[in-house]
C-alpha cells in the first residue's frame, strides 16, 4: 500500500492527516477520529486507519504536531526494530510531545470534529475517537470536551492520563457520555496500578460503561507493528475491542 497523506483544516493551519474509507461498499458510513502515537502518521498508522475503515467507518488520523513539525520532519530514518532504536528516536520526539498543550490540542480536536462530520461520506449521528499511546490523553479530552458528539473512545497503551494537573486527562471523564474501551500495558511505568485504579473510580463515579483493563505481557506501544514493542496477541484484542465497540455504540 502506498503511504498518502491528504490536508485538513486545523485551529492553527492545515495539517497533514490520513483519511480512510471503506474498500467497498456505499456510504455514508459513522466517523472515527484517529489520535497517532508519538511516532507520528506513517505506514503502520495507515494501515491500522484502513483496517478499522473496512470494517464500515471513515477514518481521520491527523498530525497532532503540525504545528512545529511534518510528517516526514519526524519519520524514522531507520528500523526501529529494537529497544535501543525505538528509544533513541523517542528521544528526538519528547520536545513535541511536551510542547502540544491541553489548549492547543483541545481547539484542534474540535475542528478535526467538524472536518470529519462536514464529509458527504461520513452519516450524521455519534462519533468514535481511538487513541494510542499519547492519543489516548485526547481521546480522553475529545469525549469531556464533546458529550453529545463523542459516543466511544477506544485507547491503548496510554500513558500520563492521570495526573496531578488541573488538566489532567482523567479529569475530563467527569463530562463524558461515551462508552470506553482502555487496555493498557502491564509493562508500561506510564500508568501504574494506581492510575488505573483512578481510571476506574473515575469511570464510576461518573456512571460510564467502561472496560478499563491491563493487557498482560504487554509493553508500551504493543499495538505498533513496525517498531519492537509489537506484541500480536495484545494488537489483535485491541482491534476486536475497538470494533465490538464502535459496532454497539455507532450503528
């Protein structure tokens, strides 16, 4: 598959973004927002947004760092087949990710929101978002920001969602209406025991359906099959999750 990039609208400028639709069939189909990891959009991201289009939903993945760099400004150079490699490049990635504030990814979110529903392509009705790795820290604040839009948000191997920040992406559970789906890595010091455990208190205090569980064996980043951290059996259940939810909750 060829690797294509399209332009979206965002709060501060177009950005990069993979769109996906359905190999066959006839639309409109629901809309999914698609939160990258740190990685960026490329290859593997492309084929997890067609993956989860076939199975009868538009998809938008868009480049959460736009604003300070490109796709191809933060695309691997090399394999990042092992620890070191995966580590090294995560390196160069940190400054982005710290520098992408709650703010600006909050007035992005809502306009990628619009950008998807305005399609001819996409039904009106409810919304999935899914998240991984630090997509699923939007994830999180797209369902607290738009209730009555964002019906389910499916999130793997998130890190850094409970916090002690006033903008921690825990807090935004409180104004949800979506159904969640999180699995996190056993194997990840991003999220320990007590964040989930926050996670779940959070889910019902606020009446939510939510599974909120640890995939066992996984590490972080077990989704992503072109880096070291890919672990199938934790990739696959990921998957199915996300498509029995969005199945349930946007049909």
């Amino acid at each position: 598959m060829t690797f294509r990039l399209t332009s979206v609208p965002a709060a501060d400028g177009d950005a990069e973004a993979i769109i996906a639709t359905p190999a066959s069939g006839s639309g409109p189909w629901p809309g999914v927002l698609m939160f990258m990891d740190a990685i960026g959009l490329r290859p593997r991201l492309q084929d997890m947004a067609q993956e989860l289009a076939d199975e009868g939903y538009v998809v938008l993945a868009p480049n959460l760092f736009y604003r300070a760099a490109s796709v191809a400004d933060i695309a691997p150079t090399a394999p990042l087949d092992t620890p070191e490699a995966r580590e090294a490049h995560f390196g160069k990635l940190r400054p982005l990710m710290s520098g992408l504030t709650s703010a600006q990814s909050t007035a992005d979110t809502a306009v990628w929101l619009d950008a998807l529903r305005s399609r001819d392509d996409v039904a009106d009705g409810p919304v999935g978002v899914v998240g991984f790795c630090m997509g699923v820290r939007l994830a999180l604040r797209a369902a607290g920001a738009h209730p009555d839009l964002v019906k389910a948000v499916a999130g793997f191997h998130g890190g850094g969602l409970v916090t002690d920040d006033a903008d921690s992406p825990h807090r935004a559970i409180a104004s949800a209406t979506a159904e969640f789906v999180l699995g996190g890595a056993d194997h990840d010091d991003s999220l320990p025991p007590a964040a989930v455990q926050t996670l779940s208190d959070e889910f019902e205090r606020a009446g939510l359906v939510a599974d909120n569980t640890i995939y066992p064996d996984a590490p972080h980043g077990f989704t992503m099959a072109d880096t070291a951290a890919y672990q199938q059996a934790g990739a696959q259940r990921a998957f199915a999750a996300t498509v029995d939810l969005l199945g349930r909750t946007l049909r």
